[in-house]
C-alpha cells in the first residue's frame, strides 16, 4: 500500500479494478462498477465544491445503508473535507449537538429524516436529500480541478469524526486523519489479509467506526465489494445474498444467528442430530444456507462474545475471532481465528504498543491513534498522555504469550460493600447466556451487599416464544405469564452457577419493556447507559434491596 491518503488509494483501486462491482444492494437492484463509481465520486465532489465545501469543511450524512453513503463520504474525502454520520435513531436535540459541535455546512440525509435535521437547525448551509435526487443533481462548475483538489490533501489531514457513545455525557468527536485509518488498514491486513475481491456486507450503523473502517475505508484500498443492507428486518436474506468473504460484526448479531439456527434446527430432530454430531455435511448446508460459506475471517467485537455463542461459531466452522478496538483508536487487538481463545481480544496487531498501567488500565500507542477530540484539548490531554499513550478505560490483563482480556470499563467495576471488585459486564453477559429469552441485563452492586439486576426479555426470541405459544408478544404482557417468568429465573439460576458467590444475582427484575439501540438505556451501539439507567429505575432497585437476599 503505497497511497498515502484515502483519495489516493482510491484512484488506484478505480484505476485497477474498472469493471470488477464496487457497490450494490441485496440482489443486484442496484450495482455500480469502480468507474462508475469514481466518476459518480468527481462529479459529486464538483457539486459539493461548487456548494462551497473546500478542504477541512464538514459534511454530515444521516443515511441507512446504502450506496449513495459510500458516494458522498468518498466525494467529500476527495475535497480534504471532513465526514462523519449521525445515527439515524438520534433526536433532534442529539442532532443539534453534533451539527453545531462539528460545525457542519452540508447534511446528505433521506427524506425520512429530513424534518429532523431542518429542526435541528446548526450552522448548516445546505441540506441535500437523495430520494429527491439532489446527490443527482449535483454538478461541478467548468473550472473545477478534481485532480488538483483530491491530490492536495494531506496524510494529517483530518478524514472523519466518530462520535462516541456518550454513555456519560456528549458524545466526543474522535478525530482521525487520513495516516491514522491507512496505518489501521495495514495492520489489519497483515494480521488477517485483505484481498482485491473481497466481498463485505454493511449492516451496522455508519457512524460506528466498524462499518466506516470495513464498508468504506478498508474498500477504497483494497477494492471490496460492499453490499448495503438497508433494512434490518431482511438481514438474514442480505447476508445470504452478499455472502462476505471478511466480515465483522457485533456479538448480539452473532447470537441472533445462533438463534436462528438453533429454531430451523428444532423443527427436525435427524438434522438436530446431525448437527450436534458434528456432521460436516450438515455443517457445511447451514454454512452455505447462512451465506457465510466463503468467508476466510470473521471478527466480533465491541463487547465479550459469550462462550456459549463462541462455542457455537467454531462448531459451525466460523473462522470467527474476537478483537478489541475503540473509536479513539480503531482495531488494537486481534488474531487470527486458528490462535483465538475463547474469552481473550488476541495479541496487539503490528505498529500498536500495549502495556498495563499499575491499576491494571490497558495503555496503546502507535499511528493508528486519533489526533485528539473535536474542539477538546483538555479531554484529549487526559486521554492520550505526554508520551502519546491511550488511557483506554478498560482494564485488562495480558498473559505470559501477550494474550489480553479485558475485565471491564475502569469506571464501570462494580466494588461491594466488602471492597469486593466485581466486573458488571461479565455478570450480564453470563446471566445473559443463561436463556434465550433473556435480552440486556444490567447489573447493580456498587456500595451494596449484595447484587441484584434489571432484567429484560429479547425482543427476537420473545416474538418466537409469543408466536409459539398463542401469545402478544408485548414485553408488558410475556413478563406477567408464569412460563416466561420460569425461563428467566431458570436462565438467571443457570448464569449463577457459573459465577462466583460474591459475583452471583440475589434478586431480579423483568422489566416490561424492550431496550432497544439508541433508547434511554442503550447506546446506538449497545452499550449500557448505566447512570442514567440506575437513576431512571431507581425505585425497582430499591424495591429489589427490599426483598432479604435469601429470600
């Protein structure tokens, strides 16, 4: 890889691969070759240019999946302007902040969000919808320089933002430069290998750094096919459709597909036996059925992949591994799937530096790291020290062959009564695993002595459970009926077995509601809001507390 900025390796693959299809959707509906793309990309940056957008600008997308993102994210890159996404689950208050707080004069949105953005007002010039044509109708002025544009930016110049969850206050813009993605690509691809061809399927929100680095950045260099799924209820068939060579996803997708799997499989006893038995037939159909038959790598990430679902992968002959990264920082830690181990993140890719702090805190260095936070010197300063170190916030422990786990968030640990450190993660996901029908948990122990935990049902498993049973699938309803409550206590009782007494859930919660990315409980990305959370149901905690521990 010899490109020094996004442009640049993008100029090669067009120039490279011209009729290989670069972009398209479930089926083929649409398709778009490398040089369409690429001249749909300088038409589109002329346009943008002709708006006003010049280098170091800001242009915002709020877009679902599709192949006009990857247009206007590669066209803006060309002008040395800077792109972000805003989740598309985010309220116009949330989408407020980020315009005014990137300072953005161009939002690309649908028309199914326009309304929000126009509320949302900000310092935005122009706010341009696709399903209205106006990406289409976008058109560079005769003078334009495409070429002289796209080759003045710069390896330091800023390439996006990602904003972070804000699990405890305004989320952080995340600023990462051309040189800091491209140096996380090359370690990536020394670690797993990335190859001309590739085919990837893009499905998580592209304002998590996930889907930026593999759907958009990772293709501009090596020449992937993306397909873009829009629509999360036809993901099974999307994924069946691309059938992705490398592909990365969340845990909760690859429990859903275990899930899935596990109903097909009930329904017939020889193939459920088969299966179980390890038949390589059989595995090979499910493989095939999945669309997963092609891949040679597969990561998950952003939280502990339980062991259950992990077991489950390897059986299945998922070349699945688990990795560790973080906005501020893109992928630090991985492996490749033949040395992975069940519960660990893997070994620190090449080009990253890791130790532990005193406290057990996981410190990384190297080019891959942000170049700080939007318009925060102070809280860039606490986060990356004078000797350019990343103070993460997750502790770890690393072992004698470099192998780390990571414990929990720093601030998250839960410390009992007794003093006792706890990590509240490793408890949910295990009570978690206990059941299917057992969605987020959250744990509460802090100060306490004892832990108790607000549980709720998960939505894909409570509709098969309703559906099977002649019941509403309303979470108020499913909690009140006696075989609901009996799988959880079963499932929470099972997830205790597995734990430390100290550890262990004395009491428990179903609460009638779903929580869902992007509500007052989670995060677009799943992460627990957990202040906001403790004080929002702090009365079914106390009653919790209220109950003797024995009881």
């Amino acid at each position: 890889m010899d490109a020094l900025t996004l442009p640049a390796a993008f100029q090669q693959t067009a120039a490279a691969h011209p009729d290989a299809v670069a972009l398209r959707t479930p089926g083929g509906a649409e398709s778009l070759t490398w040089r369409e793309y690429a001249e749909a990309v300088a038409r589109i940056a002329g346009g943008l240019h002709a708006l006003g957008v010049r280098r170091g600008d800001t242009v915002a997308a709020m877009l679902t999946n599709r192949p006009e993102f990857h247009l206007q994210e590669a066209a803006a890159s060309h002008l040395g302007a800077v792109t972000y996404s805003i989740y598309n689950t985010n309220p116009v208050d949330g989408i407020r902040y980020l315009l005014e707080h990137a300072e953005t004069r161009v939002v690309i949105t649908e028309r199914q969000f326009a309304e929000q953005v126009k509320a949302a007002g900000g310092p935005v010039e122009h706010i341009l919808v696709v399903d209205d044509g106006d990406l289409d109708a976008l058109r560079p002025a005769p003078d334009f320089d495409f070429e002289g544009a796209w080759r003045a930016v710069q390896p330091d110049d800023v390439l996006c933002l990602i904003y972070t969850s804000g699990t405890t206050g305004p989320p952080k813009g995340v600023e990462h430069t051309h040189g800091s993605v491209l140096a996380s690509i090359e370690s990536l691809g020394g670690l797993l290998g990335l190859e001309s061809g590739d085919r990837y399927l893009s499905f998580l929100p592209a304002a998590h750094i996930a889907d930026r680095l593999f759907s958009q950045y990772i293709p501009m260099v090596h020449g992937t096919q993306v397909t873009s799924a829009s629509d999360p209820r036809q993901f099974a068939g999307a994924l069946a459709d691309a059938r992705p060579t490398i592909w990365a996803a969340v845990p909760r997708i690859w429990e859903k597909l275990k899930l899935g799997v596990e109903l097909q499989l009930q329904a017939d006893d020889q193939l459920r036996a088969a299966f179980e038995g390890g038949s390589p037939q059989v595995l090979a159909a499910v493989r095939t059925k999945l669309g997963l038959d092609d891949l040679r790598w597969a990561l998950t990430g952003s939280a502990a992949t339980p062991p259950d679902v992990f077991a489950f992968l390897v059986k299945l002959g998922i070349p699945v591994s688990d990795c560790w990264g973080m906005s501020e920082c893109g992928i630090g830690s991985g492996t490749t799937h033949a040395d992975a181990r069940a519960g660990s993140v893997g070994r620190f890719v090449s080009d990253v530096e890791g130790r532990l702090a005193d406290d057990g805190e996981l410190l990384v260095r190297g080019p891959m790291l942000m170049r700080g936070y939007r318009n925060d010197p102070a809280k860039t300063a606490e986060a990356i020290d004078a000797d350019g170190w990343l103070h993460t916030g997750d502790v770890a422990t690393i072992d004698e062959e470099g192998y780390i786990r990571i414990v929990d968030r720093k601030k998250e640990l839960i410390i009992n009564a007794g003093g006792k450190n706890m990590s509240p993660s490793n408890i949910e996901n295990v009570i978690s695993s206990g059941s299917p029908l057992i969605g987020s948990v959250m744990a509460v122990g802090d100060g306490r002595a004892y832990n108790v935990a607000l549980v709720t049902l998960d939505p894909d498993a409570a509709a098969v459970f309703a559906a099977q049973n002649g019941l509403d699938a309303d979470p108020g309803v499913l909690v009140k009926d006696p075989r609901v409550q009996a799988a959880v206590q079963a499932g929470v009782d099972a997830g205790n077995a597995r734990l430390a007494r100290v550890e262990q859930i004395k009491q428990f919660v179903i609460l009638p509601t779903y929580w869902e990315p992007g509500s007052e409980e989670l995060t677009p990305t799943m992460k627990l809001k957990r202040r906001s959370t403790i004080a929002k149901y702090s009365a079914e905690i106390d009653e919790l507390y209220a109950i003797p521990a024995d009881a």
